[in-house]
C-alpha cells in the first residue's frame, strides 16, 4: 500500500504532471483553505495532513474517496 504522499504524486502526473506547489497555488488562487506548499510538503511527509485537505484535494483533481469494508478470505 501506498502512502497518501505518493498516492497524491501518482495523481499529480495523470493529471498532466503539474507539481504539488502548481497545484497548491491553483487551488489557494480559486479560494480553497489549503496549506502553502511548503507546509503541504511536510505535512504529507510526517503523514500528519488534515483528512480535509486530502478531500479538498482529490475533489479537485476529478477523484473521491471511497471507504469500503475488506473483502474476507
């Protein structure tokens, strides 16, 4: 399993390969409450992000999050 950094990094390159600090400057341009991209950068690093942020996100590059229960074996 990936972590949300590198899940968010694959996402970043279907979407045309912007950077995370493009990504943050459009989303903090079009009035979403995001860190700057330093900020960002660590956050996702330590794993310490809001789960909002990473909601704001993936809704804004065409994605959800599903949680769904574990298929049993």
């Amino acid at each position: 399993m990936l972590d949300i950094k590198q899940e968010i990094e694959i996402l970043l390159l279907k979407s045309g390969g912007i950077s995370m600090r493009k990504l943050i400057t459009r989303m903090s341009d079009l009035g979403y409450d995001i860190p700057k991209s330093s900020t960002m950068s660590v956050q996702l690093r330590k794993k310490r992000v809001r789960f909002e942020t990473v909601q704001e996100i993936l809704d804004f590059l065409g994605y959800e999050l599903v949680i769904r229960e574990k298929k049993k074996n």
